[in-house]
C-alpha cells in the first residue's frame, strides 16, 4: 500500500475550536473575563498557520516517498504567555477597551494540567529538505488574519 504518514505542530487559523488556547483568549478578552493561562506561561509550542499545514500535506501526497513519515511545523516555537501577550496586543489595536486598559490586565495565571507537556517542538528539517517545502505564513501576519476572523466571529 502506497502510504506517508505526517506529524505536525500546533496548528492555528480560523475555524479553531472555541476551546483552544487562541480563540478563548480572544473570546474571554472581549468579555473582559480573566485570560487563563496555564502555570507560568512558560509551556512553549510550535505554531503552525493552519493553510500552511494542509499545504504541507499536499506537498507529502504529491511528492512523498512511499513508507515516510514527515514532520510538518514551521520553527515558530512561543512560550504561551509571549502568545497571549501578542493576542493582547493586537486585541488592544484593533478593538481597544473602553475603558482605555490594555486587555494584558486580564491575564490570570491558573494551575497547570497534570503531565501538561512543558514544550511541544517539531523538527520539520526532513520536508523541507526532500520536497521543498516549507511554511509561507510568519506568525505575525497568520496572528493578525486569524484575530480578524475570531473578531467578526465574536462581535461584541
């Protein structure tokens, strides 16, 4: 059988799951709700713009070698909390509070999750290398695109 298996990273774009980290930051933000963030922030991820991933696929199904596995990230590691400042950030830009505070006022540390993976990292060196690919979207721009969906989405 004719098969390539991918792994990827932290994906992120619209049409997320309200209950991931993004969209609930930017949810509870807009609610003026506390902003949870698990222990310190510290945690790290490697965020991967969602087109990007499926880009990443394609590339795997079109030019994969029979039997491999890829990785598909975008060498984007972010502790959580430089995360959540950014979405603040942008929140504060593009719908700034009434009452002229930063949104990052919000931000409450929470107990982090038992066995709660410390950093998630994937080393995408194998796709870029064999098939010539590698993520067209930096974080800053898939950031702002994706804020911008979440905004109209949770009209407040």
């Amino acid at each position: 059988m004719n098969t390539v298996i991918t792994n990827c990273s932290n994906n992120y774009g619209p049409k997320q799951h309200d209950e991931k980290l993004i969209p609930t930051v930017i949810s509870t933000a807009l609610n003026l709700k506390s902003i949870p963030v698990y222990g310190k922030g510290e945690n790290i991820r490697d965020w991967l713009y969602v087109l990007d991933h499926g880009k990443g696929v394609d590339a795997v199904y079109h030019k994969g070698r029979n039997g491999e596995t890829y990785n598909i990230g975008s060498n984007n590691e972010q502790k959580n909390i430089t995360l959540v400042n950014k979405l603040c950030g942008i929140l504060d830009e593009k719908r700034p509070r009434k009452d002229g505070k930063s949104y990052k006022e919000l931000i409450t540390f929470v107990k982090d999750r038992p066995g709660h993976d410390l950093r998630y990292a994937i080393n995408s060196t194998k796709i870029e290398k064999e098939l010539g690919w590698k993520a067209d979207e930096n974080f800053d721009s898939g950031l702002n695109k994706t804020v911008d969906f979440y905004l109209a989405r949770f009209k407040a």
